[in-house]
C-alpha cells in the first residue's frame, strides 16, 4: 500500500449501533440515512452490512439510488429530498424508488403524464425547520392531490424534521412536535418525524419510521456531546503514521507563520494526513493519538501534513501510528475543538484508502 493515510470501517461497530437503535425504538421500523456516501463510509458496504437489519434506506442522490439497486440491494430506498426532472420521476418509478415530495413543483411533474408504475411518495410538511415541504394548510391540499393521483400508489406517507432535535430541551421541539400531531391527527397512512437526536430525545414520537443517520455511524446526534453515555460505538476510524521526525531547539519557530515558539528543545512529529484529506483545518486544533498517547497538534495544519507535539510521547520512530478520530479518540471532541461539526468531519474525509474489517 503507497497511502499512509487510511480509513478503518468496523463492521461490528455499525451492527452494534443498529441494535442499540432497534433496542431503543422496537416499534418503528428503520429508515437508515445512507445520503453523502453514508456520511464518507462507502453506501454500497453499509447498505449491504445493514440490509437484514433495517426496513429501507433513504438517500439523497437518484445515482446513489440506481448503484444501491445494481448492487444488490432490494430494501424499499427513499430518495428523501425527492426527483426534480420527469426523467428521474420515471426512473423512481419504473426502479421503484419512493419519492419525497416537499415542493409544488416536484408534485407539478405529476401532472405531465401518468406513470407506468405508481410510485410510492412521501409528503413533506414543514413544521417549522422552514427548509423543505408544505406548511399545514398548503400540505392538506398537496396531500388529496398526492392521494388521487394516478400515478401515485394509493397510501401516502407523512415525512417531517424537527429542527431542534440536537438540543432536546429547545422550546421550539414541542412546538413542532404539537405541530405534526395536529396534521396527522386522522391521517392513517405512514408518518415518519425522527432523526438520530429525535429518535432518543422523543421516543414518544417515532411512529412507523425512524431515519437514523448519525446515530447509525457512532455518533452522539446531541449538540452538548461532552461525556458518551448512549454507548454509540464509532464507526470510522481515520490514521496515517509519522513520516519524519525533527529536533527543533528552544526559541525556535515552527510550520507555516511561525506562530509556534519551542518553549524547550524538543521532538515533533510530522504525520501524513491534512486538510487536503479532509483533516481539519482551523485556527485552534486538537488532539491526535501518536502510539495511543494524546499529543497535541500544532496549528496550522497542512495540505498533506500536521506537525505534532510528541513530547507526551516516549521514543517516537518513523511509521509509527497516528490516530486522527475513531477509537480511543472520539470524533465529537475533534469537532469541538476544531469548531466544527462531526457531520463535516465525516463526509469530509478523502483520498485515503478504506477498508472494512
Ligand atoms: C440527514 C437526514 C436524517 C438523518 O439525520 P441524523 O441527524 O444524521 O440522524 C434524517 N432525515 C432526513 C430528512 C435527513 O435529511
């Protein structure tokens, strides 16, 4: 292998979060969040790993759709954002896609023509996130229109996204969950309302869908993550190994601006990983695991390098291992320290080599 940096999947990890979702929300059935590649861990390896053990998956890009398919999987798959062209409401429908529809004019391509197979949609109301879907009123005439339309199989389901789901004592949560409970209240289809944060913030509301995504990759979907205590194990693990290593004497400045003054002689650590890789790169940094010690690194962070502080660290050679995020170091405090969130983090990573295991 030429690539220092690589990408650790743990297939055990994945399954042992899936559980856990199961074990918290037994009625509902699973919609697994596979969109931007299933958060940068590859949507062909998770959807084949998770397939016997959720009900659908649901994704943003019709390609990703079309790939799930020609791989193999056969699980319903939602395309949660919906189709834009006839072209792609055609091929939802003759792949059997389920479709999203959040604005007029994706249900305006209803109107061009009856499909060959009727597919099966979702209606998306807004019940204040303000982003996608029909406000209360305007989804009740969206949503007759949706029913008696040809094309349309008969059941439509109900699909919402609370907005403040990562900080569950928010005001605005129950609002908008009294919100949705107001729209469904005689509605008989489908209704599906929680993401990771919603779906153990407000387990009094997952109704027939819960649409995990955070949640599934082994990460805390709340904002004040501090301690892990819902025991989500990671499943990204992201390392490369030092590459050189320098005596640097008092006094003397280091990197890019010269803004790190050595307070002593000492030995840093240079590592093969940066924000090209999607490493990031902000005015504070964090931590890394050189040979599992926490050591920190030295600001800024490079293209294709970061400097480490390896004085925590005893007898550091060239090749030794060099833990980004993953086990042992958990991604929401790189995140946090890096100002950043665990979602970017993660879609992020690039150029390294991936492998499951
Ligand atoms: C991304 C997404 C989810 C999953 O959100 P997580 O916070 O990752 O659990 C659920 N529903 C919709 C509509 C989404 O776009």
């Amino acid at each position: 292998m030429f690539q220092k940096a690589i990408c650790n999947f743990s297939k055990d990890n994945l399954l042992h979060n899936v559980k856990l979702i199961k074990k918290f929300a037994p009625d509902a059935k699973i919609m697994a969040i596979v969109k931007d590649n299933a958060y940068g861990h590859g949507v062909i390896s998770v959807s084949k790993i998770l397939e016997e053990h959720v009900d659908a998956f649901g994704l943003v890009l019709l390609n990703d759709a079309i790939t799930l398919r020609n791989s193999g999987i056969r699980k319903p798959i939602v395309l949660i954002e919906g189709v834009y062209t006839p072209e792609s409401l055609l091929i939802a429908s003759l792949q059997e896609f389920s479709v999203v529809f959040h604005c007029k004019y994706q249900i305006d391509l209803l109107k061009k023509g009856k499909l060959p197979n009727p597919i099966h949609a979702w209606l998306k109301l807004n019940i204040g996130m303000g982003r996608l879907g029909f406000y209360p009123d305007d989804a009740r005439i969206k949503l007759q229109f949706l029913e008696e339309s040809p094309s349309v199989i008969e059941t439509v389901g109900i699909i919402s996204h609370l907005a403040c789901a990562s900080q569950p004592q928010h005001p605005l949560n129950r609002k908008q969950i009294d919100i949705f409970k107001n729209f469904i209240r005689d509605f008989k289809g489908q209704k599906s309302l929680c993401n990771s944060a919603g779906i153990f913030a407000f387990p009094d509301v997952h109704y027939d869908w819960i649409r995990p995504g955070i949640a599934l990759y082994g990460c805390s979907p709340f904002s004040e993550y501090i301690i892990p205590s819902l025991n989500f194990k990671p499943v990204m693990t992201l390392q490369t190994e030092i590459i050189a290593i320098q005596k640097i004497n008092r006094g003397e400045m280091i990197g890019y601006g010269g803004h790190f003054c050595c307070p002593e002689d000492m030995l840093i650590g240079i590592a093969d990983i940066g924000y090209g890789d999607g490493y990031p790169c902000s005015k504070k940094s964090g931590m890394v695991l050189v040979n599992g010690v926490r050591c920190p690194v030295i600001a800024p962070v490079m293209m294709d390098t970061i400097i480490i502080d390896i004085r925590p660290c005893e007898n550091v050679e060239i090749g030794d291992k060099v833990i980004l995020w993953g086990e042992d170091l958990p991604i929401e405090e790189v995140a946090l320290s890096n100002e950043r969130i665990v979602y970017d983090l993660m879609v992020g990573v690039k150029n390294v080599y991936s492998r499951w295991q």
